[in-house]
C-alpha cells in the first residue's frame, strides 16, 4: 500500500506529476484497470469487438464511443455488482474507420456512428478479492439507447407547434439523443443527461435562433443529412428544437422511454445535478457550454415520494416537467477598476459578490407562464438563450459542470476557458470571469440564501483561478501554491463522502496532459489540489465517481490529435502498438484495499 501522506481526509495520497505519457497513470500505492471499452459487447446476441468488420447492429449491442458522464447505482440484492451507466457524447469516424472518407462517409459508416452515440447501461462486478471492476455481459438490466432509439418529450413544450415533425405530428416522440454530455444521478434513482453541442448534426439552419444556438448554414461536417432528412433543416426545420435537452433514463426499467423535459430549457446542457429543498422537491443546475453563456436553475414544484412501486416512479419522473426556471445574475462588490483583466486580486482580496436567480417561465399542470417581455413560455422553454439575453443574465466563461456539495450544499461551477474575453468587442473581464483571453479557466463556488436551494438570491467567489501556480494570476482559495498541482481547463466535477471537490480536465493548456485532481473545500487544507491521475495522449477525463473505494474515470476521446487516422495513430492506448485506440472506462483502486486517500 501507499506510505501515508498529508492531506485533508480522503486526499492523503502523493500527487501525480504533470506528463504526456500515454497511459492512465494514479499515484504509487494504486492500481488500475480497464472496466469497459468502445465496442465491447453488453447486450445478448452482439458479437465481439472487431473493428476491420463493424456494423451498426453489431455497435447497437456493444458500448458506445467516447464515454463522458458516469453513474454508479446500487444493484440490490446482487453481490459485489452495481450498475454502471455512461453518456456516449459523439463519434471520431477518423479513428473509428480505417477507410473513412469525411467527404463521402458510407450509409454504414454513418449508421455505426449512429448507434455508438447514447446511453449505456451496464453491469459491473467486482472481482473477487481484488479491486478490478469488470462488465457482466448479457445482464438483464443491460441496455443501449442510441441515436434511433424512442424517446418522449414532457414538460412545457410536448406538443407544441415548435416541436412538431412529419415523421411525429404529435410532437412528442423523438428518435435519439445526441452529444450528452455530463450529468447527474437524482435521489429517485434515475440519471439526468445534458443534450450538450447538438447543434453540429444539423445542416442548413438560417433563422436567428439557429444562429443564436451556433447552427450552420451549410451542410454539416458528418453529412448525416444526405441519410436521413430530418437532420436538414431545409427539409425539417423543427427537428433541432427536439434537442437540447435533458434526458431523464429509469435505468432499472429495461422498457422505460427515457424522457426529455423541456422545463430545464433548451441549451447546450453540459450536465444536471440536483439538490432537494426541506420540503423534497428536487431543484436542478445547469450550465450552457458557450463562451459567454449562462448557468440555470430548475425548481420544482412537487415533492419526491420515497418506496418503489410503479406509482411512486411514474410520480418521481414527473418532477421536472412542473416548476420554475431561473438564469443565474452575478455582481461583483469590488470597484470596476479593480478587475483590470490580468487575474490580479482585487483590493478586498477576493473575487465575489452577490447574485440573483432571475425567473424565466413557469410550467403548471394547467399551462406555462412566461415571465420574459415579448416572449411566449413555449418560446422560453425552446428558445432559452434567448430569453436569458433579455434578462440580462451574466455571460460567463463556458460553464461546464456544476454541481451541489452534498456535505455543505454549496454549489461549484466549473468555467473551463475563455480565448474571447476581453478580446476585440467581446465582454470585458468582469469579477466572476477576470481575466481577459482566459486560457485556464477558473471554479466559482456558490453560496444559495440560508443554504437554500430554492432561494432566489445567493453570494459567490471564485474558490479556483487556475493554471501554473507560479503564475500569479491564479488562486487556489487562498492555501499556499508551492504547495499545489497545476490544473487547467475544468470542466466536470465530482464529490466525495469527505466533500472534498474532484475535478476533471479538458484541453490543459499547461502542456501535459488532461487528468483528474481532488481538493479540501473545507477546513484548513481548503484549497490543497492535489492531482489524482493523468490520461492519455489526446483525451480528456470525464466521467469522474468517487466512491469511498473506488475511482472511476472516462477516458474520452484518445488519439485525438490534428492529423492523427486509424493507420497514423497519436494513442494506442488502451491495448498497445498495432491496435484501434479505444475510449474507455477505467477503475482506480488502492492496492491495499483501504479507502482513497485516508
Ligand atoms: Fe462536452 Fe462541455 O463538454
Ligand atoms: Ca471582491
Ligand atoms: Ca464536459
Ligand atoms: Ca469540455
């Protein structure tokens, strides 16, 4: 086992140094292994992963490619299992395909790409006496949703003239989900999953709200639109309101629709994440990943029910189609002329301030209101960037992950970089968002009125300004930074049972590679970051579950570098020179059995 260390409880573990080897690497004392990869075979009847020959039936029965969200779920009753569920946010076909040819992709190569997007749910078993996690193929609560597969609009927005189609005049089943992205699990035991960069499947927008979500005039870069025409705005112009969203999944139904609720409104969800009220109603974070977009918040109106019969779940998948959703307002106290855009500190020492949730509409049993000037509830719902451009919410530097601390019920938003700020007639620095071209990005910590979650007002400061922390424009909650890793680029976020914050990494600007790091929000160590592990040449962590003996990892898209191809790979991880490079889960453990970092 590892020698002890220092450290806040749950982080006492030596930290990984920066590098760009191709590999997972974890700190001495750990171990890990490869729990499930691209293309292996989860589902009764789907072959074994052989690249050279892949269909898309054969990918519709096999895990999906590049994992991001993760969810471990209890599996009661069946020992030393749980059940792991994963995000497939988008496909690489330049590494996916030997043959690709991205100006003329096959009708297979794009149903593949089709079928590896989506949702996993899979088994996992923990081997005897060691900490090695593995899928438990053909499980009966195993399961594949794809971008074909049936999904029901809820809420505010099912069936409204906005979301109706040829193929679904009733406007409320849609075929698939794409490009999700984090997300959360509720207290009712289901998974949320943010609908994020939809916008890049669909050709030939043209109208302000396509431009305001970043939706092309031409065609699209995949082509899906020469197979199958609803991904033509020119043919289906309101099929892209059918994305968007977050996607609720029962994963312990096998023939449950999953869900879209269009009460959390419609952006580039980057995750959800729920906290309850006193009273048991779920209140939900969100934030949209676009360099000067906005974080949201949901707050229903109707109460969780605890057991779990048919009925009690029927009404727990209801919770977010009733309530209010709010876009989040920041004001700085220190003096403009403080924040001059380098990261300086401000004389009061602190970037922070107070904020406002500002209501945008409200879905009821009986109907929506909207609370926005010139701009129908259904309009909001749909169109919600819009709506929190009129109401003067706060533009940020990308929100990526955020997420409530489930020991302090304080809430962090990662904002991963900004190369825009302050740069030509983009917004200036502000101080939530200080410093101009913000190439590392930084994580605002957010403190609701009383510790409610349902108040309307809160105060902020930003707890991480990230980087080299010999660089002075950064800051690490104040702790001392020759005693810190280097971070850059967060993006999603985790906690464990100590509440100490876990952040994962994508697009490190540093010069090594992306990786996973824990840190003290709490205490004496409040702002120790302490770096956990590393990931391969290319990829990006996500994912992250930190369990009190386990850690477990997304390793998303490897290999992906400028000029990298299935025959001129940048990564051969994870099985080695001469094979396909491979997004995979991956488990950490310590090799002597005890809890992480205690
Ligand atoms: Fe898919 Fe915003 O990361
Ligand atoms: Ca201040
Ligand atoms: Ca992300
Ligand atoms: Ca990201």
């Amino acid at each position: 086992g590892p020698r002890p260390q220092k450290g806040a409880r749950g982080l006492r573990f030596t930290p990984v140094p920066p590098n760009t080897r191709d590999a997972v690497t974890v700190p001495d004392g750990y171990r890990q292994n490869v729990v499930i990869r691209w293309g292996e075979p989860i589902l009764r009847g789907a072959p074994a992963f052989d690249p050279e020959r892949q269909s898309a039936k054969a990918q519709a029965g096999q895990f999906g490619y590049n994992c991001d969200f993760l969810a471990l779920l209890p599996l009661k009753g069946e020992r030393n299992r749980q059940l792991l569920v994963a995000n497939h946010e988008y496909t690489d076909e330049i590494l996916m395909f030997r043959d690709y040819d991205p100006e003329n992709p096959t009708r297979e190569q794009v149903e593949i790409a089709w079928a590896a997007h989506g949702l996993a749910v899979v088994a996992v078993e923990e081997e005897h006496r060691s900490g090695r996690l593995t899928a438990v193929g053909r499980h009966h609560l195993n399961r594949r949703l794809t971008a074909t597969s049936e999904f029901r609009l809820t809420g505010p927005v099912a069936g409204s003239d906005l979301v109706k189609t040829s193929a679904d005049p009733t406007g409320t089943r849609v075929l698939g989900t794409l490009n999700n992205c984090s997300g959360g699990t509720t207290p009712w035991g289901t998974t949320l999953h943010g609908e994020e960069n939809f916008n890049q499947y669909f050709a030939n927008g043209g109208r302000a709200t396509d431009k305001r979500y970043g939706i092309g005039t031409g065609a699209t870069e995949r082509k899906w639109e020469r197979f199958d025409k609803r991904f033509d705005l020119a043919q289906e112009p309101n099929e892209v309101h059918r994305f968007g969203w977050v996607v609720e999944l029962d994963p312990y139904d096998p023939d449950s629709t999953p869900r879209k609720h269009t009460a959390l409104g419609r952006f580039k969800h980057e995750a959800a994440t729920v906290r309850l009220t006193h009273d048991g109603r779920p209140v939900v974070y969100s934030g949209d990943d676009e360099r000067f977009d906005y974080f949201y918040k949901f707050v229903s109106s109707k109460r969780m029910r605890h057991g779990s019969g048919r009925a009690v779940r029927e009404h727990n998948l209801s919770l977010l189609d009733e309530g209010t959703l709010y876009v989040a307002k920041l004001t700085g106290d220190s003096p403009a002329g403080d924040i001059d855009g380098t990261g300086k500190l401000p004389n009061d020492g602190e970037f922070d301030g107070s904020g406002e949730w500002i209501p945008l509409a409200t879905a009821t049993a009986h109907g929506a209101v909207s609370h926005v000037e010139g701009m129908t509830a259904e309009e909001v719902f749909v169109f919600t960037r819009l709506a929190g451009d009129k109401a003067g919410a706060t533009k940020m530097d990308r929100p990526e992950d955020i997420e409530p601390n489930p020991v302090t019920g304080k809430v962090y938003v990662a904002l991963t970089n900004n190369s825009n700020r302050g740069v030509g007639s983009h917004p200036k620095a502000d101080e939530a968002n200080p410093r101009h071209a913000n190439k590392h990005g930084h994580v605002l910590e957010l403190t609701e009125r009383f510790n409610r979650p349902e108040s309307t007002r809160f105060a902020w400061s930003l707890f991480l300004v990230a980087g080299d922390p010999q660089d002075p424009a950064t800051y690490f909650a104040g702790f001392p930074k020759d005693a810190v890793s280097p971070i850059s680029c967060p993006d999603n976020v985790a906690f464990d049972t100590h509440g100490n914050l876990w952040i994962s990494t994508d697009g490190s600007a540093l010069g090594s590679h992306d990786g996973l790091f824990g840190v003290a929000t709490r205490g004496e160590r409040r702002g120790e970051l302490k770096q956990f592990l590393t990931v391969p040449t290319g990829a990006e962590t996500c994912g992250p579950v930190v369990q009190d003996r386990r850690v477990l990892v997304a390793v998303q898209h490897p290999g992906e570098v400028d000029g990298a191809t299935v025959a001129r790979p940048a990564s051969t991880w994870p099985d080695g020179p001469g094979s396909y490079v491979r997004p995979a889960v991956v488990a950490v453990w310590r090799a002597d059995g005890r809890d992480i970092g205690v």
